[in-house]
C-alpha cells in the first residue's frame, strides 16, 4: 500500500471528526433567549367607558353684557325730530356642555389617557341674571317711540346672547379639558383601582386638534 495514500487518509479521517466536534459543541451551547418584550409605552391599550349618556357641563363663561339699539333717525319738513337710543345691560353665565356618548373610547399608552372628547356646544337659551338688568331708554323732544324701542331691544337678546355664546367658546376651551379629564380621571379610578389611575395623565383631544397618537405614527384604532 502506498504510505502517501495512507496518509492522506488519516489527514481527511481527522478533517471530519475536528469537523463533527465542532458541530455538536454548536448544538449544545447554551442560546440566548430573546429579551426585547411589548410595554405599555409602545402599545395602545383599549377601554371603552361606559356612561348615562346625556350632557356633561364642562365650561361657564361668567360676563356683564351691554347691549344698545338706537331708533332709525325720523325728520318732519327737514327737521330732525331727535334721537331714540335704548341700552340694557345684565350679568350673563355662558355654560358649555358636550354630548356624551353611551360608550366612550379611551386610548391607554403607559400612564397617559388618550381621550377624543365630542365638541363643544353652548347650553341655549343663554342664562340672563336679571336681578342684575339695568334698561334704561330716551327719546328725542318730538318723538314718541322710546318704549317701542325698548322692546324691540330686549327681543333681540336672545339671538345676540347666542351669537356671542358661539364667539365665546374659546375662552371655554380650557376649562372644559380640564373639566373632562376630571370627570374621565374619577371614572377611571372606580372602574380600575387596581391600574392606580390617579397616576394618569389624562390627555383631552376635542375635534379639529391634533391627536398626540399621529406624532408617534400610531395606525391603533378604537370603536365604541
């Protein structure tokens, strides 16, 4: 037998043990497992909170209103008649409410409550303290209308106090997030006591505002 061929045998017979030695060492040395794991910082938690429904007050708006009507200018033969001029002023309380659905979704990220509340709406009629009215109405020396004119003035309150109402609701905006995260905190707190959701961080999101999910470029969704 030729002793190089025997050689090259052994060489290759010793290939395949280092080889197979190697294999199973791979196969018995211990894995690491995975750690990385979901937290609630990273995933959306869903709770739907359940109400009565009805109106929830969030805002009042306190304000003394004066109003003014003056009379169209009337003239005899070119001579000005003179002036009919009205005012009544009142102390007024604007109050704001939002609709509450039966079923109100609440998106949980860590400790922060996301809440997309309903909008606000003013309470109509708006509420006239009249303990507080003061009228007061003239006419000029040949006319005779003042009181007319008067009761023209107080009929159109309402409308007037409405369209105000509706130009106030900014100066509401505040107090009724503060308001619905109060009232959504005090759920949370009966409904989860074992979750201490007095930690929370109750953000409130009303229409029209940037919810704080679409920065983090969250895709998760609630339905009520």
């Amino acid at each position: 037998m030729d002793i190089r061929h025997m050689g090259d045998r052994r060489r290759l017979a010793l290939c395949v043990g280092v080889a197979a030695i190697v294999a199973l060492g791979w196969l018995a040395w211990p894995k690491d497992k995975p750690t990385g794991r979901l937290t609630g910082a990273t995933v959306d938690v869903p709770i739907v909170m359940h109400t009565s429904g009805g109106r929830l007050e969030v805002a009042t708006v306190t304000a003394t209103e004066a109003f003014k009507l003056d009379a169209p200018p009337k003239s005899l033969l070119g001579v000005d008649l003179g002036k009919t001029v009205s005012n009544v002023q009142a102390k007024v309380v604007y109050r704001y409410h939002i609709e509450m659905a039966k079923e109100w979704p609440i998106k949980v990220r860590g400790t922060t409550a996301i809440v997309e509340a309903a909008e606000i709406k003013p309470t109509l009629p708006v509420a006239v303290d009249t303990a507080t009215m003061e009228k007061q109405t003239t006419s000029g020396w040949a006319r005779f209308d003042k009181y007319e004119n008067l009761d023209q003035l107080e009929r159109s309150l309402s409308p007037q106090l409405e369209e105000r109402a509706y130009r106030y609701k900014g100066l509401a905006l505040e107090s009724a997030r503060k308001s619905v995260a109060d009232f959504v905190r005090t759920w949370l707190m009966k409904e989860k006591p074992a979750q201490q959701p007095a930690t929370y961080q109750v953000v409130v999101v009303f229409p029209g505002e940037p919810s704080p999910l679409a920065a983090t470029g969250s895709s998760n969704s609630l339905s009520p």
